[in-house]
C-alpha cells in the first residue's frame, strides 16, 4: 500500500510550533519562513579565569552586535540573555538537548556561550552550543581560540557564524535531490558572509510525528545529510547523503512532516562502538576507513579496539564524510555517512563480522598474489625470449622456452579459482547466519578470473615456439637439400 | 820476445779510454749521467768514475765488492811480465815430458784478474760510433772511485731516514738484503732504522708500532745503545694507561713483556710493585665492610694482581661466606619490578617475586609448589570463577608482613589499568570480570570466559600492595628498596647490573656451595659478554652464539646448555607505516631475503640441520601449531626489485626507506648488514639501528611505533603467545593503538578469535590456520629458528644441560671461588 502523502497537508505540525512562537512573539502567523527573520537569544557566561568583567563584556557584545549588522543583516534578531543559561559553564560539551530548560518561548535558536581559558596556552577561549527550540536540538561543541583580547569581537562573530544552523522545511525531492525552504533565506544579507544558506550548507533531516495524543515526536532521520547543491531564491536544493535508501520516505503511519536543521563540524570526536550483531560481542581489529563523501578518496583511520571502539578525530574533510569498516583490508562491513565532530556521544553499531567471507577474501588474496608473481616471471621470460629472437639466439631462446614451461600452467590457477568458488557456494549453501558470497567477494572472484584470462595466456610463448619450430624445420630442410657427398669410386 | 804483450795491453786500455771517454761524452750530451730517480725500481748499476771525472754507469761488476787494487810497483821494476824464473835442474826437458820453459802469456793472463782489470757492460748503449758494442775491459788502476749499486742504495736509504721517511728508506735496505744479504754496512743501518723509527712511532703516539719495532731491534741486538731505556720507557707509559682505563690484565701482560725484554729495568720494578701496591689499596678499601664488599674488593684485588698469596686466602675465606655468581648478559631488567616486559625481566621475575601458580601441573593447583603463592586453586562455574587461596608464611623482603589475598587482588587489578603501562596486560583487561579478596587468605576471580591454562595469567609475578607502582617502598629519600617476595632480593639494580640477594629463609638451609648472591652484568654486545666469560669474570653466560658453540665447547673448563625450546627470529613490522601495511611491499621485503644463504653463511656459519633451519612463521618446526604443507618462503630477488616498484607506484612513494631496529646480539650483528645489502638490491633503502635487547622488547611490548624491528622469539605455548609473537603491542593500553600495527588486518582477527576460544580443539585450529595464513599475509617475515645456548664454567655446578628458563633448579647451584689467573703463571 502507498502511503506517500502530499507534504502539504503534512506541513500542519511543524505550522503549528511555528504558529506558537509567532503569536508569542505577536507577529503575524502569515509571514512566510523564508522572510521570517532568525530570533537568536545570546547567553554569554565567562570563567572568572578569563578576566571578562561586566565592562569588557558589555563592550564586547557591543562590537559583535556591530559586526552581526554589518555583515549579517535582519536576518538575526539578537537578543542578548541578562542573566545567562546556569548550562553555560565547564560541562557545556556534556549537556544534553533535554536539560535545556527555561528559555525563552520566543526565541528560534539559543547560543550558549562560555568564554574561558586555555591552560595550556592561557589565552581566552570561545566554547558554545547552538539550542534550537523548534526543534529541540542541541548543536555540536564547537570552539573557537581568541588570539588576542583585542581580536574578541571579530572572534566572537566568527564564533557565532560556526553556531549558527539555519532551519528549513523539506518542501519536495526532485530528480533525486531535496527541496529545502530555509528560513530567513528571502531577507538580504548584509554581506557574503551573512548568507542564512549558501552552496555545501549541510543539513540534517528531522522527522517530526503526530502521535496519537497530538503531541509531536521529533526523530532525527539516523546517517542521512542533505548538502545544498545549489540556492534559487530561498530554495536550496540539495543531495541526499544517506546510509539508506529512501531516507525521505512519506512511507509513515501516524501524519509527519519533515524539516532540516543546518549542521557544522564540531570539534569532537566521534565515538563509535561496533558490536558483532549476532553474538553482541565487540568487533575488534577491523579497519575504519574515511571519504568525503559523496566518493571522495579514502584514508585509514584506525582500527577497532579490543572492545570494539573508536574514537574519529576530525580529520582534514570539513563536510560529510563517509565512514567504512572493513573486515581484512577490503570486505566492508559497514558503511555510513557522518559529519565529523558532530556530537562527542559514543554510538554503538552492530555489524555482521562476516567471518566466513573474511576467510576466503584472504585465500583470494593468497591466490591474486601468486597470479601477480606469475605475470611478473613470465613477464621477464617473454622480454628475454623476445630478446634472443631479435639477435636469432636459438639456443638461448630453446632454454628459455624450457624455463617457461616450467613454470604453473593458467589452467592450474583457474582450477584452483573455480574449486575456492565451488567452495564458497557450497559455504554459502550451508552458512545461514552469516553471508558468504558478499558483492565484494563476487567481485573479486571475476576480477581474478579477469587476470587469469588477460595476464597468464601463453600465447606469447606459443608464437616464440612456433619460431623455433620453424626454424629448426628450416635448417632441417638446407640440411636435406645439400648436395649428398659423391659417393667413393668403386 | 816479452814486450808485444805489454804493448798490445797498453794499446788496448788506450783504446777503451778512448771509447769510454766517448761514450761518456757521447751520454752527456743526450742524457746527463745521473742515479735513476727510482732507485728500488731501476734496473741495478754501478757507477765508475774515471780519472778525469767522467762518471758511467755500468751494469753490476762482479766480484763484489771488487777485491783491492795490485799496489803500483817501484819506477825501475815497471815491467809487467815478471823475470824468467829457471829452475835448477834446467828448463829443458827429456823427450817425451812437457816443457818447463815458463812463458810470460801464462804471467799475463794472471795479470788480468780483477785485481788489475775488469770487464764492464755499459748500462745503457752509448753512441760510440762502434755498433751496439756495450763491454769492454776496464784497468783498475784507471779507475778514480767505483760505487756500487749497494752503497748508493744504502746512501739513499740514509737519506730517505733522515727524512722520516722510514717506510721507503726500509725498501732500499731491503733490496741491498735481496742482492746481498752481507753488505758491509746493511746490518747496522738496518738496526739504527728500527731504532728511529721506533722511536718516531713512540714520540707519534703509535705505541704498539714502535714497541714492536724496538722489540724486532731489541731480538736482533739487545745491546744496542739505548735501546733497553727506550723500551721500558715505552713499556711503562702503556702500562699505566692500562692501569688507569682498568685494563689490568693487558697492563699484567705488558708487564711480562717487558720483563722478557729486562727484568731488572728500573721501570719494570717499579710496575710490578704499583700493580702489588694497587691491588692491596683495592683490597683495602671495603666500605661498610660488609661480605659483599669484602667480596668484590677482594675480587677486584686479585683481577688487579692475581697473584698475591694472602689476598687470595681471604678471597676463599669470603667467597665461602657469601658464594657469587656473576652472569654476563648483554640487557638487565631496567629497572626490576613486578612486570615482565623484556627477556631480562623474565629471567630475574621468578628469583625476586613468587607468581601466585608456578606452573599448570596438578601439584601446583593443590598448592604443592613451594615456589609459588597459591595454596590452593578452587574453579566453578564453568571456570569462570576461581578462589585462590594465598599461602601463609611468605614474608615480603621488606619484613613488613606476609603476602596476603590483598596483595594477590591488587596485582591482578593492576594488570588492568591502562594507565599502568609497566603492568597493563590488555588480554587479562579483557578476561577479567572482578577480583577481590574474600578474606586474608582467598581471592575471588570473576573471569568473562574459562582461562585455557590457568598458570598462563597466574604466573606473572605479585608485587606487594603496600609498595608504590614501581614495587617498592620508600624507607628514606635515597633508600626506596624494592619489595619481593622469592628466594632472591634486589640489592641493587642499574642499567649495568643487577645484584640480587638470597633471602635468608630462602637459604637457611642450603649447603656450603649454595648461591648467596647473583650478579648479572650486561656487556654492550655478545662479543664483549663472552670475552668477560672466557676471562673468567663471569661463570655463566645466557646467550652462546650459534657460530661460537664449537668454539666454546671445546674449552674443557667450559659446558654448553641448551634451552629447551628454540628461538625463531623474525622481522616484526608496523602496520601503523603505510608502506609496511602495503601487502605488495611486504611480500617485496620477504622475496628479498635469502634464508638458506644468510643462515648457513653469517648465523651458523655452516650448514643448515634439523635444529637449525629457515623458518616459515613464527612458531617453530613440529610444534602442534606448525601447519603442514605450509610452502617454504622463496628467495626471488627478481620478483623483489618487481613488487618494490610496484609497491612504489601503488604508495605514490618516491623511494622505499625503512629503519630497522635490533639488538646487539652477535649473531643478529652479523645478519644484519646482510640483511640491509639484501633489501638494498631490491632497491629498498633500510637504516640499521643497534637498541639494547631489553629497551627495544619492552618499548615494543608497549606499544611504540616503530619501522621494522629484529626480534628473537621463543615461544612456550603458540596459542597463548602467539599475538606477543605477531603483533609486539598486543597487550599494551589501548592509548597506544598497538594493535593496528598489526600490518595484516586478517591475522589480527584470527588472533583475536583465537583469544576468544574457550577450549583447546578450537584454540590449536585457530593457531594453525594463522600459521597457515601468516605465509600468505606475511604480518611478520619469519627468517630462520635456531637453538638457543647458554655456558657455563666448571667452577659452577648444578646448571642441567637442557633447560625452559637460565635459572631453573637455581636453588641447587653451587659454585666455588676462582680468580683467572694469567696464562704465564698457570
């Protein structure tokens, strides 16, 4: 049964968190989200550390409110907390979405900012969350080192535009790409900078349910990203990165909506544990392998430790990467995409250790290994017999040709590759909690049976064989036309 | 009737004048007549010189030296034919007899003897306008002065001397000894050559040369003038840079060589009596005067002079008091403590603390074994939970109490804090569940899964709970003792040596003989460990390289042991460097080397046995876990040089470069150079880099990155040690992530099944289907195993002649006391 709604109708539950916040603000509720500015609350707190008295911080907030009209525009309506969130301290980085308690209704999105100190270096530091109300999300940690007191402001703003995630309404896909509405995105920014959305704006996808007592469930859609491919007006239209398949799907039972939330690289690692999925126990010793995504080129992270964890600094990739763990050095496991620095909360993933399909990508690699070095010898042999026939050697071509049929016939490695597949299917046949035949391992199988065929035919040294043979038929021949001898008188 | 002759004579001389005159105008005007420049490579010559001062050079005259000139006769009697001399009985003869008329031809004949007249061959051909004709006869008498191609080599030697040139000067010499051994003149300056330069090479610093020259002198002619001063001053400056440096065996030998040359030289006296004097101030100086120290100064007396009759009585007398072994090793355990990290922690470990099951025998798990904690091991649950009932009555060294079930719980705890890398074992991290005391005398153990051999994780050595991390306890600001509980205490430890102490419960009981002391003293390489055991220093030595077993066997005074499991070396990479996780390259590294070869001609220095052999993996031939039919690793330097491009090409690199650390064990020292030349050919640069054993396996063991390492493994139990074996950092905190530098993923995962394995049949599958894959996968390259030796002297007995550890049945060595003395006095 189809159960792909029309997303306008589905539009009714996020309108009326929207409608709430409108009419507490006392706007009108027809303003569309694309000129509906940004209410952004400020709660800046500082480490007694860090020297920030009442003077320099009023003074600083100040110079970046400045800066946020000059370079930003309407599009962020600040309003700067008197008194900051008691969340704002040392365990920032600890908080979660659901202690965030006692904030203004009003506001869209709330920065949570804490100004400290380095201990290593002493110099003041900028560490905050970005909250935001429609959708009860607490951001990634993100840091920002002020190099100098007089640089605050400038840091400050800077700062401010790593907290910041535009909102948006997922409004349709199209051609296999998703149509965002981004809030704000129609009111002109001040400059460049203050851009609400702009080419690469990554986003997540957040599923907010009706449930049956009216209340809204708000889900996140797990290992998918929307990256903003390209901005028409207020629409940004965007790639889905996504571990599944149909990760937008209408295909839901209770009336849902879906919306976006603008997300950036934190400066967390990511956390994960892989678990085998049968047994529950770690899957330790596997290889996690990085790629920006969508196919950028991969790099070796690490491996699992013996309980089956890993830590993902942030590598040189500042969007979304795909993460993927690989059993030996090839046969994948898992494969998800991920924004680094994200959240620092470890994450656990089951995953088939396909121990089976491990087994015979390493026999596979046994048998690759010696077809190379056959291709290499017989490479080497056909270069010198080619040699000794240019310089009419035959003798040193005769030995040659002896010396290659010494060496494995192509048949015997097609013989050994076909028994290893006959092998793994019947593996496969009697394997029932575990794949064998992975597309990996099908793949790798025709990849050999590729190299066999096109790297180990004898057709080189065939033909210089066939040159011997003609040439000895040759000398052959002079030998029976000389002259016989005159036979002796008498 | 008798003047023609003399007329004939005269013409001809006037005739060879002549001619030799023009020649020798003839030689001066197209060369000037001057010696060769190259004397020793010249043709020889004479040099003439005639009465009017032409010089000719002429080829060698002979007899030489000519015998002297006839005197020139008296003015009247200037006849060269003597008078007729008849005789009385008449000068004319019956028929039929010979004449007795004597003619004056037969006079003139004698007259043409050398004394008078010579024949000389031009050296070299003149333009006499007479041919090619080069002989002629030359007159004694007009010859002004003749020197011989002898005399102006000896002259030019002369020269050369006064120059310094001393080599060449020797050359000239030797070529007058080649033409004529007993040239006036040769032996004397030949003697005065050896003397200066002798001299030279003394005032030059060339000790040793010029102590060898003036010892030549000194055999060719001891009495030559100065020469015995000249010696013994030379002699004495050696020997009291002997003395200072310590090396009092070679001073010792000086000594004697000089007082071969002279024993009543002034100096040589004076020596023996310093060495004498020296040797009782050593003997003198005892410290607190404790045994110990009386022991080692006396030790150090007699190594200082051996032979000193009543410094060696009370040597016998201490060394019955306190009976040392001195063991040459090449590392110590730095420092000791209640960890094994290195093979020289696992060969103090047992001496200094008792594991708590000192084997896997079923006396040991009653609790039989004296040499361990446990009284008793009880198992439930399936083996997941064991009581370990501690024994009472051991004390810790310190005297402070007994070991209790406290400290047993806080050891196997510790082995479980990442953050205590000394002790961390991430293994046990991973097996143990909870350990806590029940009471003073159990512990309880709550494991995830059964142990496979209890003994395997109970047999690492229990520090004591009150000590710090590092085992010991602080009794003052200098004085922090480390506390154990075995037959032995540490007395002292550093980076040279370790001074271990029988406790003295441990030897109450024992005999005269007993060990009351062992000394490990680590020598910077094997040469130098066994150099100190053949000079008698030490009485066992842990390590006998393959090629110095017959050598050192047959010494009677010595006896070679052998470990009962061999010793496998392998190259250990590091995953972690992107060129060592290419598995092209490693197979590259792996083609590259010549097992059989590098085997036979630098480790054994002979022909491969079956003890003795190339290696396949890493667990040795006809262990259970040695996959059969496991193809043997071939040596291809073609398919080398092939895979390392194409290692290169695949890494993007643009040239292979490795470091590759080993320790300074002598085989592994002459391997190694071998090894380097090998990868070299294959175009792969590698950095060789000598670190001391015990530093390079227990920074390895904790995890430190590393290129290639040389490691020398022997393995008790392969499914117990074989991740240790394949991935040095498998035990280490997780911090380090040593387990990527396993460079085979696929190994790593059976390693780790393996580790899970419940019983036996599924652990010994698992063991050999890695040794099976680890030919393909090649995480380590295996290069050979050999048997491994260790030797001892006479004055030792008890040690058995196949042992698992150096120290097994340690309690039942005696030894007696022995100084080396020198050959010359034996």
């Amino acid at each position: 049964m189809d159960r792909q709604r029309p997303l306008g109708p589905l539009i009714a539950p996020l309108a009326l968190l929207l409608f709430a916040t409108t009419v507490a603000r006392g706007e009108e509720p027809a303003t569309a989200i694309e000129n509906r500015p940004y209410r952004i609350a400020l709660h800046l707190a500082s480490d007694p550390a860090a020297r920030l008295g009442d003077r320099l911080r009023d003074e600083l907030v100040a110079r970046w409110l400045e800066l946020v009209r000059r370079f930003v525009g309407p599009s962020w309506s600040i309003e700067v907390a008197e008194t900051p969130s008691p969340l704002v301290g040392d365990g920032l980085a600890r908080v979660k979405a659901e202690e965030v308690r006692g904030l203004d209704p009003g506001v869209d999105k709330a920065w949570l900012i804490w100004a400290t100190t380095d201990p290593a270096t002493s110099d003041l530091v900028l560490e905050g969350r970005e909250y935001d109300a429609g959708t009860r999300w607490l951001g990634p940690f993100q840091r920002r080192d002020v190099l100098s007191p007089l640089d605050a402001p400038r840091a400050l703003f800077l700062f401010t535009l790593d907290l910041f995630s535009p909102s948006a309404l997922i409004v349709g896909q199209e051609g296999g790409r998703a149509l965002l509405k981004v809030q704000g995105a129609a009111i002109p920014a001040a400059s460049d900078l203050g851009a609400t959305v702009a080419e690469g704006t990554t986003f997540i996808p957040i599923r907010l349910i009706t449930m049956r007592d009216e209340s809204i469930r708000i889900t996140r859609i797990a290992f998918t990203y929307l990256v903003a491919e390209s901005v028409e007006g207020s629409t940004a239209r965007c790639a889905i990165v996504s571990a599944y398949r149909d990760p937008l799907s209408q295909r839901i039972a209770r009336p849902n909506t879906l919306t976006a939330l603008g997300i950036k690289p934190g400066g967390d690692a990511l956390r994960f544990r892989f678990v085998d999925r049968t047994t529950k126990g770690p899957a330790a010793g596997y290889t996690l392998t990085e790629r920006p995504a969508p196919d950028g080129p991969a790099r070796n992270v690490g491996m699992t430790d013996r309980s089956g964890r890993i830590e993902v600094p942030p590598g040189p990739t500042r969007g979304v990467v795909k993460l993927r763990l690989l059993a030996g050095d090839a046969e994948p496991l898992a494969e998800f995409p991920i924004m680094p620095g994200e959240s620092g909360e470890e994450r656990e993933i089951a995953v088939d250790p396909l121990p089976l399909a491990s087994k015979y990508q390493a026999r596979l690699d046994a048998l690759r290994d010696a077809i190379i070095d056959q291709v290499a010898l017989r490479g080497r042999l056909e270069r010198l017999m080619e040699t000794r026939a240019e310089g009419e050697d035959w003798s040193g071509l005769e030995a040659l040709l002896k010396e290659y049929d010494l060496l494995p016939s192509s048949a015997s490695f097609g013989e050994a590759l076909a028994k290893l597949k006959d092998e793994a299917l019947k593996a496969a046949y009697e394997a029932t909690r575990t794949t064998v035949l992975t597309r990996n391992l099908q793949a790798q199988f025709d990849e050999i049976q590729g190299l066999i065929d096109g790297y180990l035919a004898d057709d080189a040294s065939r033909a210089f064989g066939e040159a011997l043979a003609s040439r000895k038929k040759k000398e052959a021949d002079a030998a029976a036309r000389k002259p016989a001898p005159p036979k002796p008188p008498g | 009737m008798t003047r023609p002759a003399p007329h004939r004579l005269a013409a001809a001389a006037s005739t060879l004048l002549i001619v030799l005159a023009a020649a020798a105008a003839s030689l001066g005007q197209d060369a000037p007549v001057v010696t060769p420049d190259d004397l020793l490579g010249s043709y020889p010559f004479d040099r003439i010189t005639l009465p009017d001062d032409t010089v000719i050079l002429v080829e060698p005259v002979s007899p030489r030296p000519l015998p002297p000139t006839e005197p020139p006769k008296a003015k009247g009697s200037s006849s060269l034919i003597p008078p007729t001399r008849i005789p009385l009985e008449g000068n004319v003869g019956l028929p039929g007899e010979p004449s007795k008329v004597e003619t004056p031809r037969a006079n003139a004949r004698k007259e043409e003897g050398p004394d008078v007249v010579i024949n000389v061959h031009l050296a070299r051909e003149a333009a006499t306008g007479r041919g090619d004709a080069r002989d002629f006869k030359l007159k004694r008498a007009h010859i002004k002065k003749i020197e011989y191609f002898e005399d102006v080599l000896l002259a030019e030697g002369d020269e050369l001397a006064k120059a310094r040139d001393f080599t060449r000067a020797f050359e000239h010499y030797l070529r007058v000894q080649q033409r004529a051994p007993d040239w006036p003149g040769l032996t004397d300056r030949v003697h005065a050559l050896l003397f200066a330069e002798g001299k030279q090479a003394l005032s030059d610093g060339d000790v040793a040369r010029g102590l060898r020259l003036l010892r030549e002198l000194h055999a060719r002619r001891p009495d030559y003038p100065g020469l015995v001063d000249q010696i013994a001053a030379a002699y004495a400056g050696r020997i009291d840079r002997a003395i200072e440096l310590g090396l009092y065996p070679e001073g010792r030998r000086l000594l004697h060589e000089l007082e071969g040359i002279s024993a009543d030289v002034r100096q040589a006296q004076e020596l023996r009596a310093k060495f004498q004097e020296l040797a009782r101030a050593r003997a003198a100086r005892v410290g607190s005067g404790t045994d110990a120290e009386r022991l080692d100064a006396l030790v150090d007396a007699l190594r200082i002079w051996p032979d000193q009759a009543e410094l060696q009585a009370e040597y016998a007398r201490v060394f019955a008091a306190l009976p040392t072994l001195d063991v040459a090793v090449t590392d110590v355990a730095t420092p000791p403590g209640p960890w094994v990290r290195s093979p020289a922690d696992e060969r103090v470990a047992r001496l200094l603390f008792r594991p708590i099951l000192a084997d896997d025998s079923e006396e040991a798990r009653k609790g039989e074994r004296p040499d361990q904690l446990a009284a008793g091991i009880e198992a439930t649950d399936l083996g997941r939970r064991l009581v370990v009932k501690v024994r009472a009555g051991i004390p810790w060294s310190d005297g402070s109490r007994d070991v209790s079930a406290l400290d047993v719980a806080r050891a196997l705890i510790d082995r479980c804090n990442p953050r205590d890398p000394l002790k961390y074992q991430a293994r046990w991290a991973d097996l143990l569940d909870r350990a806590r005391p029940l009471d003073e005398r159990q512990v309880e153990l709550q494991l995830k899964r059964p142990l496979l051999r209890t003994s395997f994780q109970l047999d690492a050595p229990v520090g004591a709970a009150h000590a710090g991390a590092d085992g010991r306890v602080v009794l003052s600001a200098r004085d922090r003792p480390l506390v154990g509980s075995g037959p032995f205490a540490c007395f002292a430890a550093t980076p040279d040596s370790i001074d271990l102490r029988a406790v003295a419960e441990a030897s109450g009981a024992a005999s005269a003989g007993a060990l009351r002391r062992l000394r490990e003293v680590r020598y910077d390489d094997s040469a130098a460990a066994t150099a100190a055991f053949l000079r008698g220093d030490a009485a066992l030595i842990d390590h006998v390289p393959p090629f110095q077993a017959a050598t050192l066997a047959a010494d009677p005074d010595v006896t070679i042991g052998t470990y009962a499991r061999p010793v496998v070396h392998v190259l250990a990479l590091d995953g972690r460097n992107p060129l060592l996780r290419n598995r092209t390259f490693r197979r590259a590294l792996s083609y590259a080397i010549d097992r059989k070869g590098l085997l036979e001609e630098s480790i054994l220095r002979g022909p491969s046995t079956a003890a003795d052999l190339p290696a396949d993996g890493v667990f040795p031939r006809g262990d259970p876990a040695d996959a059969p039919g496991v193809k043997p690793l071939e040596h291809n330097p073609v398919l080398a040089v092939a895979l390392a491009a194409l290692a290169r090409g695949e890494l993007k690199a643009e040239a292979l470069k490795l470091k590759l650390e080993y320790p300074p064990i002598a085989e592994v020292q002459a391997v190694v150079p071998r090894l380097v030349e090998a990868f070299a050919m294959a175009r792969i640069t590698v950095e060789p880099v000598a670190v001391p054993r015990s530093k390079l396996e227990s920074e390895l063991r904790a995890g430190r990155r590393f290129d290639m390492a040389y490691r020398v493994l022997r393995c008790d139990e392969p499914v117990l040690d074989a991740g240790p074996m394949i991935c040095p950092g498998y035990d280490a905190p997780p911090s380090a992530g040593a387990l990527a530098s396993a460079a085979s993923p696929r190994i790593l995962q059976l390693l780790l099944r393996l580790e899970q394995a419940a019983e036996w049949p599924s652990a010994r599958g698992a063991a050999v289907e890695i040794d099976r894959e680890l030919r393909d996968e090649l995480p380590v390259i295996p290069l050979w195993q050999t048997v491994d030796r260790f030797a001892w002297r006479s004055r030792l007995k008890g040690p058995a002649e196949t042992a698992e550890r150096l120290y097994d049945g340690l309690e039942t060595w005696e030894i007696a006391p022995w100084i080396a003395k020198d050959p010359w006095a034996r």
